[in-house]
C-alpha cells in the first residue's frame, strides 16, 4: 500500500494504529499490519528502535543502508514521519 492509500485493518485496541513501511531508491516494501502506538511520540520512538536494530543486522551482513528508510503512515495512509536509517547514526 502506498502512500495516500487507506489500510484496511481497524485498531481494535482504541489507540492510532502505525504502519513501518521499508523505502530504498529502489524498492517499496510496505507494512500491511501496522503497529498500535498510544501516539506518533512511542511510533517515533518505535521507528528509531526498529531502524537501530535493523542497521546492525545489515552490518553484520554486509548490505548496504544507503538511502533505506522508513516512511511511517497513519491508519489513513498519511506520512507522519519519513526516518533515513543514517539518521539513528548520528
């Protein structure tokens, strides 16, 4: 699901529900679960946990993060936040 789009899924547990979604220059790999967050404050803090995590694993592995992010939408399909991976290095 792209951006602008809307999920499908409903929250059932009364909180905004967030969806991760994987960019690079040139793949699009979206969330089609979501996560519930009490708001975009533990979504943010959840994206940078997640980035954190998953910039180590590609370490280990050797791929590249050059231009991965994450574009974190609403249940709306707005983006609230768009997180470069590069960004949690600092």
């Amino acid at each position: 699901m792209g951006a602008g789009t809307n999920h499908r899924l409903i929250s059932f547990s009364g909180m905004p529900k967030y969806y991760f979604h994987i960019r690079t220059s040139d793949t699009f790999l979206p969330d089609d679960r979501g996560f519930d967050f009490p708001d975009f404050e533990a979504a943010k803090r959840e994206a940078m946990t997640a980035a954190r995590e998953m910039i180590a694993e590609m370490v280990i592995d050797g791929d590249p993060i050059d231009g991965m992010r994450f574009e974190v939408t609403d249940e709306s399909g707005n983006v609230v936040l768009t997180l470069p991976f590069r960004f949690v290095l600092d």
